[in-house]
C-alpha cells in the first residue's frame, strides 16, 4: 500500500508523525522535569522511526527529518556520518561530551565538514580544560564557519576559581557574525564586575556595530553572577540590550546556590524549547523607539531608545 502513494503525500505523513511525536515529548518533559542538560532540539523521532520502518519507500521520505538532528559522541560517529549519503541532511549537531577537542589528537577533516554542515550547534564537555580555554577550543572549529546562526554550550564540570562571563567575553570574538541565538550555561564561581566590564567591551560598537554578535537575536544566559546583579538582572540584561543592535529577546538565570533545570518555551527560530539552569529565569522583550533626535550643542544624532520588558519570572524546579 505504501509503495502506491505519491511521494507528497509521504512527506506530509512523516512531517505530521514528527509534529505528533513532537508534541508528545513536550508533554512527557513537562511531566518529569529532570536531567542535567539543556532541552534544546532534541529530535523527536519515535514516530517517525516506526513509521519509516512500513517500507523502504517510507524510509527515503522520512531520512531528511530523522537525520536533521544528530547526537555523535565519538570520531569514529563523525567519520561514518560524514561518509554517509545522510550527511546531507544534517541541520543540528549535539556533541553531549566534546572531549576530542581537549586531546592531544589531530581533529581531522571529518569534524570540521561536520561543523561546517551545521547550522545549529550545542555542545559540551566532561573536560574542566575545554571551558577555562573556551576561546581557543570552540574558535579553532567556528574559525572559518559562515553558516552557523544558532550555538548553544552548557557545562556541569565544576570550576571554582573561575568566571564564568569572563570566558563568555573571551570568546566573543571568535563567533561567526552569523549567529542569531546563543546560549549559554557556562561553569564558574567566582563572579566579577570585570567580567561584566570585559563583555560590555567585545559587544560594544566602535564606530561600527559590525561585532560578532551584531546579529544577535536572541540571547539565553545562565551562569553565576555578582550579588547586585543576581538579586536584579535586569541592570546587566539592559546595557547588553544596548549594545547589541539586533536583539529581540534575552533571558538570564542568575546561579545561586543549587542548580535546577526549567525548560523555556521561548518561541526561538526554530520553534523548539531552551531549557536553562537557575534558581529563577528572568525573560525580557526588547523594544527600540527608531526616531532619531538631533542633540543639542554639538549637532550629533543619538541612536534609537531602547528599552527591555519582563515578559516572565520562571522559578526553577529540583528535579
């Protein structure tokens, strides 16, 4: 019977088995509110896996979606994938424990195709070494990459005498000008005011708003902050709303003691949820006045008021 049907209407039953399966694993995280990773773009496919099994025509149709998003752990997974006729559907890369960055092995070309495919990127590592070098790590992959619009890194290593929004500025300059959604849970906890001071300088346009992040869409940040600016957010998501001409949406989980995991709907580009760790997630909506004044005295223009409103106050849960 499967094998009579037109190919449209094949793709339309695995395209709404995605949809259904989807809306499944939404439901079954609310229920359970557990583990330790960020909820972002994982693949819903039990569905579609049973469905692709009806018939060879059926798996064809069904690849480019079962194979959108991709979980690799090893090199050897990269180098089979990379050979693979599936390779070219390949859209999201979640790398849970990216330890080959941090060996002393030669990468190879197989992970930088990988990369470079991407357009959605999410990692982490069980290394301490991969976040106290982030910049070095991650930029040596996103050097060349002009195809990457949303990165997310999460961390549950534990780093003491570490910064955490130091490190975030460190690697700022070495995104991709492509990136519309960033997120970050990044270990540390030793906050600093020079951190802040430090990020405020890589996003801060000199004569130009070409930075790395002046594309920037949407912004998630969860790590440990100053006591000022844990108790009140909103005095850091401001000034970066400031600096950062193209975001529309920015949420940060101050880290105060136990870390938790509350999964955010937030309504990103591609329509999944962003999970982040915190006691609380504070989410903001920023808004810009495009009039331009001239100011007084010495005939300069200044630039469009910007403003930020809580759209929602998330309390975290202990799984």
């Amino acid at each position: 019977m499967a094998s009579s049907l037109p190919t449209e209407v094949l793709i339309a039953i695995c395209e709404q088995a995605f949809v259904e399966s989807g809306k499944q694993s939404t439901k079954s995280r609310k229920r359970k509110q557990t583990g330790s990773e960020l909820n972002v773009f994982k693949p819903c496919v039990l569905d579609l896996k049973s469905l692709s099994c009806a018939s060879r025509r059926f798996r064809e149709v069904a690849a480019p979606l079962l194979f959108r998003n991709i979980c690799v752990r090893t090199r050897e997974q990269v180098v089979d994938l990379v050979r693979s006729r599936l390779f070219a559907h390949v859209y999201h890369v979640h790398f849970p424990a990216i330890n080959i960055l941090t060996c002393r092995r030669p990468l190879g070309p197989h992970i930088m195709k990988l990369i470079k495919q991407a357009q959605s990127l999410k990692l982490a590592s069980l290394e301490p070494a991969f976040y106290t070098d982030l910049n070095r790590h991650l930029g040596y992959l996103l050097s060349s990459h002009s195809r990457l619009t949303r990165l997310e890194i999460y961390g549950e290593v534990n780093l003491p005498h570490v910064d955490g929004m130091s490190v975030l500025a460190d690697l700022v300059p070495r995104l991709p000008r492509t990136i519309r959604t960033l997120a970050v849970t990044l270990p540390g906890s030793r906050p600093s005011i020079g951190g802040i001071e430090s990020l405020f300088a890589q996003v801060t346009p000199e004569g130009t708003v070409h930075h790395s992040l002046s594309r920037l869409e949407h912004l998630y940040m969860s790590m440990q902050l100053p006591l000022q600016l844990s108790l009140s957010p909103a005095e850091l998501a401001l000034p970066i709303a400031r600096r950062l001409p193209s975001l529309d949406l920015i949420a940060i989980a101050p880290h105060r003691g136990s870390q938790s995991v509350m999964p955010l709907h937030l309504g990103d580009p591609g329509g999944y949820g962003w999970g982040m760790s915190g006691d609380r997630v504070e989410v903001w909506k920023v808004g810009r006045d495009v009039r331009w004044q001239p100011t007084l005295g010495d005939g300069r223009e200044q630039g469009p008021i910007t403003t930020i409103i809580n759209v929602g106050t998330f309390a975290g849960m202990n799984g």
